[in-house]
C-alpha cells in the first residue's frame, strides 16, 4: 500500500545503521497511512526504495552534511493533516537519531514528501488498485476494506 522513495547520500550513514533506519521508516509510513506495521499483510506491500545521489548540492556547491529527502506516497484517502505532520516529524527523528545528530539545526537537512496517487491511478500486478482494493487485502475482506475506503474518501472531499 504505502511506497518510499529514500533518497540517503552514499555514505552517510553505516550500512548496518541505514538498514536499521529504512526498517524503522517502513514502521512510521505503515504507521501514520493507518495500518499496523506488525501486521504482514500490510508489511508485504509497503515497499522502500533506497536512491543514491552521489552528492548533493546546496546553492550550486556539494553539501558539507548530508541531505536526506523522503517521498511517501499512499493512495487517496489514506493522509490528513494528523497524519502527515507526524510522518513529517517522526521521519525526521529516526533520521537525525540514526545519524546520532542533537543539533536541532539538523532538521532543516531533511525532507519529507507525503503525497497521495488520486484513486484509480495506483497500478500494480497489472492491474488498477483502488483503495477499496487495497484495503480489502490488508483487511482480508472485501467488504470490509470497500466500506473503510468509502469512509477515507468521503473525508477528503469533505
């Protein structure tokens, strides 16, 4: 259901740190799209994909710190206000704790993207995936996951 796209500098972090990070970042994004990051359905398809600039430039020079940028994308329904500002706070969090930074001036390096495909342009396996869709898997009921989508849905036309 929720995608990452991780854009982490080469060598920023150590591999084993970088790796305890993206796991922690796939709790949060499960975490804050609503479902439960313990539960394996919902884990199976939350997926992270890890990007790796080479360097990164501020006002046309190479960074002297890292930069970090986060683009999570969930279908439509799945964001409110709530939900985004803490993705957007605890993702910044896990990434200043995984590089063990107290500066509170570190947060300014980095970003965090929280975006929604509009429902009915989410593809996969072939096919379009509606939130309904989604839902009735993570849910492991059809029904169920057609009434919870209805109920996102009618909250963000509201």
């Amino acid at each position: 259901m929720p995608m990452l796209d991780a854009y982490i500098p080469s060598n920023a972090l150590p591999a084993e740190v970088e790796r305890e990070l993206l796991a922690e970042l796939t709790d949060i994004l499960l975490r804050n799209e609503g479902a439960n990051p313990t539960d394996a359905a919902a884990r199976s398809i939350a997926w992270v994909f890890l990007h790796r600039p080479e360097t990164v430039y501020v006002a046309g020079a190479p960074a002297d710190e890292p930069r970090y940028r986060f683009v999570a994308t969930v279908p439509q329904g799945q964001f409110d206000d709530g939900r985004r500002a803490k993705l957007v706070a605890e993702v910044t969090a896990a990434v200043l704790a995984a590089e063990g930074t107290t500066d509170p001036r570190a947060a300014s390096r980095v970003w965090v993207f929280a975006t929604e495909m509009p429902d009915g342009t989410w593809g996969g396996a072939g096919r379009i995936n509606r939130l309904a869709d989604i839902a009735g898997y993570v849910l492991g009921d059809p029904q169920a996951g057609a009434e919870y989508a209805a109920k996102r849905l009618a909250a963000t036309s509201a």
